[in-house]
C-alpha cells in the first residue's frame, strides 16, 4: 500500500458531510480536509473545530448501543485550492442539486489520478462530472452510489453528529480513468466506514442509474398526495409505513420500467454492455434492508415494517394554521433522478408510461417543465442531468457516460 496518510477532501456542510467528514476524520490513516463552499459556514465550522478541539461521530450499534468516536479533520475551508491540495479521494456528500457548484469549484484543482465520489451520487452524476472536468475527466476515476452510506442526525453544527442506521449494502459504480488511484477507491471507502455498510461494485454505472431508489421516493409522495384536496392536515403522514396498496403497485410499474430500460440495454446491437445487475425493488429492499424489516411476504410488507423508518415522516412545511406537503424535495428526484432515467428511456426507444405520468405530476407541483408530450423539451430540462441536456447523444454515448457538450 501507498506510504503516507490517504488524503481525503470531503465536500459539503450538511449532516451527510459531517457523518463522512468524522467517519474519515477518526481514522490514522485518513488526512482529511473538509470543503465548505459557504464562507460563514465554513468560518463556523473552522471556530467550532478550534474550541471544541475536535468532532465527536456518536454511532447507534445494531445491538442498541451507542459509542462515541472523536474525530479531528485537519482543516475545513471554503477555499477549494486549499480543501483539494492533491486529494487521492474527493467526496461529494451533498445534495445533488449543488454537484454542480462544487464541480466547478473544484475543477482548475483536481490532478490527473483525483478520485471523485458521489456519496450519494444519483443519476446523471457520471455525464455532469465528464461535462464540468472536461479533458481531466479521462483522467480521473468516478464513483457514485446510490444513496448515503447511514441516515443521520446532525447534533450540533461543526461538532457531533449521530450515525442513525447504516445500510447493510451500498451498491456503487465505478468509471475509471487513465490516471492511476494512489489506492484503491472502494477498499478507502471501506477502511474510513468500518464493517458497515458493504461497499459494493456494479458492473455498470448504468445498473447505479436504473436503481430502484431513483423512483421510490417520489411515487410515495405521488402516492399520499396525488388524490389530495388540498386541505392542511394535523399531522405528518408516515412516509414508508404510510404506503397504500395501491402505491405499491405503482412502485412495481415504475420498477419494471428501469429493468424494460437494462433488457433494452442488455440486448441492444449498437451497445455492448451488460446491466442485467438492475434489481426490482422487492429484490433491492430484501438486500439493503436485511434484518431490518419485519415481514417480506410481499414488498408492500417490507415497505411498511422497516424498523430504521418506523417514524419517518412526509416533509411538510406549515400554512393556514395546519401542515401541507412540501413538493420542493422533488427537484432533486427530477433533475437528478426520474428525468434522466426518461432520458435514456427515449434513447433506447423503451415506452415508461407511468416514469411519464409521474414526471407530469411532480414537475406541476414544483412549478418546472422537462417533459412535453413525451418529450424532454422542456424549459428546465438545462437544469437536470438528462443526456438531451448536453445535446443530440446517441445510444453509445450514453452508455459511456461521454455525451456532447452542447448544453441547451
């Protein structure tokens, strides 16, 4: 193995961040920077490291316990020259509405071996991180999984921060580059986590793309509200424990849909790639959450018995002396998420009637437009991930992740 501490850049200022951050930050073996795009919290984060002499990870085991972890980042900046300082590992942990920014920051910065990880890296991550690096993205190797690797809490800004619950596998892609990785990326991912979750390997960043997790959240919200009368509520509804039947069926149309898209993949003439790894969601549910859910006599079982989301709830936001739902946390699941899989949809010639009627509804409620008549022709669709955003792309394009760069 490589001499010297593994240099790690962590990029964010949510909880998200601050668990990978301490995670990191814990081990000897890791040196770890923290890049803050926000100067003021940066400048917080900064002073709350220098008073408290450090961070504290509090970790909830499986047997019920609770351990606490110090962890001691060497610096957190908003300076992207100063957090990358030729980083081997350069992390993502924020919410994919900002990769953007931080790709761009980040770039004039990054060397010819950088390892750049969405730790969530949700669809699209792959075409935004060749358009943004340019000529260095053959250079660099990729890595994106398709969700955090625990739920998390943030306790007090800058300083503690409580790992929830860790998923049992965390299934990532892996791009590599021509540049050579000081060590390899998912074994240090592995190393700074511990025993869990299991960091394990697609065969195609495309099997990450079609993942089941791309539509699970906004068909349950579709699911609750879709029939709404617009009237406040009392309370919160349960998000996974709340699923209906009838949302569980239309989480298995939209499940057959992605595996329609890796059959039409799989067997295409023009393409050689093989993404037969794409699970249905009962399969993927069975994996992620092993042990962790009551019953799996059905997938509506296992939605609705996951212990780690007994008290999830529906994010709402406060009107008229009551609680309505709060749509905006569907951009994410758009612009990065059902929009790209309908991307590539189009481009295989695979009909997903209902990735369509649930696109149509999400994009009214949020007040965006990507699909028309079928179509991503849509005035926000510059803003997502989709291949049509980066111009004309064929099927082989999108398959190696390299589509033109003709942003609309």
């Amino acid at each position: 193995m490589a001499s010297g501490p593994l240099k790690i850049c962590v990029c964010g200022g949510d909880n998200n961040t601050h668990l990978v951050a301490a995670f990191s930050a814990s081990n000897p073996e890791a040196e770890t920077r923290i890049l803050v795009l926000n100067e003021e919290e940066a400048t917080k984060w900064e002073n709350t490291l220098d008073k408290k002499g450090g961070m504290v990870l509090t970790i909830n085991e499986e047997s019920g316990t609770k351990r606490d972890v110090k962890a001691k980042p060497r610096l957190v900046t908003s300076n992207p020259k100063e957090a990358i300082n030729a980083s081997d590992l350069i992390i993502l942990t924020t919410s994919a509405l900002d990769h953007e920014k931080y790709l761009q920051a980040i770039e004039p910065f990054v060397n010819r071996n950088a390892v750049i990880i969405g730790l969530p890296g949700r669809p699209g991550f792959e075409y935004l991180c060749y358009k943004i690096l340019g000529s260095k993205a053959d250079l660099c190797t990729f890595l994106s999984f398709e969700e955090p690797s625990w739920t998390s809490k943030l306790i007090e800004f800058g300083y503690q921060v409580e790992a929830l619950s860790a998923m049992k596998v965390l299934v990532g892609s892996i791009v590599r580059g021509r540049g050579i990785c000081r060590r390899p990326p998912l074994m240090c991912l592995q190393m700074i986590h511990g025993s869990q979750p299991l960091f394990r390997p697609s065969r195609h960043f495309l099997e990450v793309t079609l993942s089941p997790n791309t539509f699970l959240r906004p068909v349950i919200i579709y699911g609750q509200w879709d029939k709404w009368d617009g009237k406040p509520v009392s309370e919160a509804p349960l998000f996974y424990h709340g699923i209906s039947q009838e949302t569980t069926e239309i989480l298995n149309v939209c499940s057959q849909e992605c595996l329609d898209i890796a059959q039409a993949l799989t067997t295409s003439e023009q393409v050689r790639v093989d993404v037969t790894g794409v699970q249905d969601l009962y399969q993927w549910c069975m994996e992620r959450f092993k042990g962790d859910y009551s019953s799996n006599a059905d997938l509506h079982s296992i939605l609705t018995t996951i212990k780690q989301f007994a008290d999830l709830r529906h994010v709402m936001k406060e009107a008229d002396g009551g609680l309505v739902p709060d749509f905006d946390c569907l951009i994410e699941d758009l612009e990065a998420g059902l929009v790209v899989i309908k991307g590539i949809a189009l481009i295989a010639e695979v009909q997903t009637p209902k990735t369509d009627e649930l696109i149509t509804w999400c994009q009214e409620k949020v007040g965006k437009q990507y699909l028309v008549n079928g179509e991503l022709t849509g005035s926000d669709v510059a803003a997502s991930r989709c291949p049509q955003r980066f111009g004309p792309s064929t099927l082989e394009a999108v398959v190696n992740g390299k589509l033109l760069d003709q942003e609309l």
